[in-house]
C-alpha cells in the first residue's frame, strides 16, 4: 500500500468513529501535549452527560438516539481541576521525547533504540542519567565501549528531566491530524502575530 495515501486516510478522518474530544484541565491546557489528550466521541458525549465536563467546541456531525440528537464534541473542559504529575517515569517513549526523538551520538532520527553511557557490563546502570536515544548504527559502533574509546561524544548530557519540561517538549511535535477547532488551545502561550 502507498505510504501517502495512508497519510491522506489518517489526516482526513471520516464517519463518527474517527471524531475524537480535546481533553482540556479545567484552567483549559491539554492534560497532554504528547500523546496529545484525546477521548473518542463516545466518552466525550458520555463525561458531557454526567456532567463531568464543558463542551466547548462541535464538530458539524451528529449523533442520534431514539429521543436525543446531540452534536459531537470536539473540544471539552474538565470540571474539575486534575494535578500534572510531577515526577516523570522512566519509560522507552519517555526518552526519546526528551532527547527529541534523535540519536544523541549523530542526530539522526527513526530506527531508535536507546544505549547504555556507561556500558552495563562496565558497571552502568539503567537511568535517566546513563541511557540515551540512539540509532541502532551508532549502537552497534559504540557497543560496550566507552565513549572515549569508541570515539564518539554526546549532543547533551544526559539528565532526568521535569514533568513540565517533557510537556513543553510534547508540544513540538503535533500529531499527524489537528482539528482546526483545537488549534486555539495546543498552543496558548505562542506569541500571536499583530
């Protein structure tokens, strides 16, 4: 199958089952940039019925039961003010969110894997500060050498990284399908032209 016209079918969504909600906190951010924070329609309509949340945006299709027609959400507001965690897991996609989705040795990007600074074998343990992003390549170059002895060096020093900094990064990188409805609140701090 052609790749471009998989790209047109996910950037062109089609029939009710491909509506998603933007889930905003109740001070109207994203609970998420990256995975961007999505319910589909039916847990938008359901959250709106239980009055969990605000629908602030529709999109122009319905949906119909035997007494009720209601638009279909495509932005809602929590009621209730919901906590950003503070403490970031130590997860795979974790990882490469923080180092940008790029090879911390050449700055390539895709065909990720991550890589031990210090090799295990030379007593390196998994962590935020000894594992980084890297392109199977350059793994397999560096192995379990040191850096020095493989000759390579890193674009930045590996470092846990706040809640807040991994949400900021998340913003760079929009899914493949935005809503025109959702734009105005992903990215509510830039700097609007006059």
């Amino acid at each position: 199958m052609d790749g471009d016209f998989r790209t047109d079918f996910v950037r062109q969504p089609a029939g009710a089952r491909h509506h998603p909600a933007l889930v905003l906190n109740a001070d109207y951010r994203p609970l998420s940039y990256y995975p961007l924070s999505l319910w589909p329609w039916q847990d938008a309509v359901k959250a709106a019925y239980m009055d969990r949340v605000d629908i602030v945006a529709e999109y122009d299709h319905v949906v119909r039961s035997p007494s009720t027609e209601i638009r279909i959400p495509s932005v809602v507001v929590l009621k209730d003010y919901v906590k950003p965690q503070r403490r970031v897991a130590f997860t795979r996609f974790n990882l490469f969110l923080r180092d940008e989705f790029r090879c911390q040795y050449c700055g390539s990007k895709g065909d990720l894997t991550f890589d031990h600074v210090v090799p295990r074998a030379a007593g390196g343990i998994t962590s935020w500060q000894n594992v980084v992003a890297a392109c199977s390549p350059c793994n397999l170059k560096k192995g379990s050498k040191s850096l020095r002895r493989a000759g390579m060096n890193l674009r930045k020093p590996p470092r846990q990284p706040k809640s807040e900094e991994l949400r900021n990064m998340g913003r760079r990188f929009p899914p493949n399908y935005l809503h025109e409805s959702w734009v105005d609140f992903l990215y509510w701090d830039a700097v609007l032209d006059a």
